[in-house]
C-alpha cells in the first residue's frame, strides 16, 4: 500500500498515463525533467484521477514572458 503522505513522482521516462494535443511535445531529459519542444501543446495526467492533493513543482523559465502552464481543475 502506498503511503499517502510521501509524495509521488508522476513523471517517469515513458510518460506513461500522460496525453499531448496540439503542436510541439516533451520529452524527458534527466530525472524528474521534462523539456519542451516544436511549439505549444497541452499535456495533462490522464492515468489518475485524485481528490485531496499537494502539487509540488520545481519550474525554470528561459525568457520574461515564459509561463508554467500549470492547471488545476
């Protein structure tokens, strides 16, 4: 059983239980990593879904107006 107070790395180098639409894609760079590329897109966790939880995110821009994307429902 899993302990529901450890965080958990959804993030893994198959992506599984992710989806992309649009332009672009991601792809996995290092450990925990993903990197953008080829333009826009939409990436989302399709394998779970979770009530309570705690998003734990570490997120590096390159240019001033670069954004997370991140969406919660």
């Amino acid at each position: 059983m899993t302990d529901p107070d450890k965080p958990r790395p959804l993030f893994t180098p198959e992506l599984a239980g992710w989806r992309m639409a649009g332009q672009g894609g991601f792809r996995w760079v290092a450990d925990g990593i993903l990197e953008t590329e080829g333009g826009h897109g939409l990436f989302w966790y399709e394998a779970e879904t979770f009530a309570d939880f705690t998003l734990q995110v570490d997120w590096c821009s390159w240019e001033i107006h670069d954004n997370s994307g991140i969406f919660l429902r």
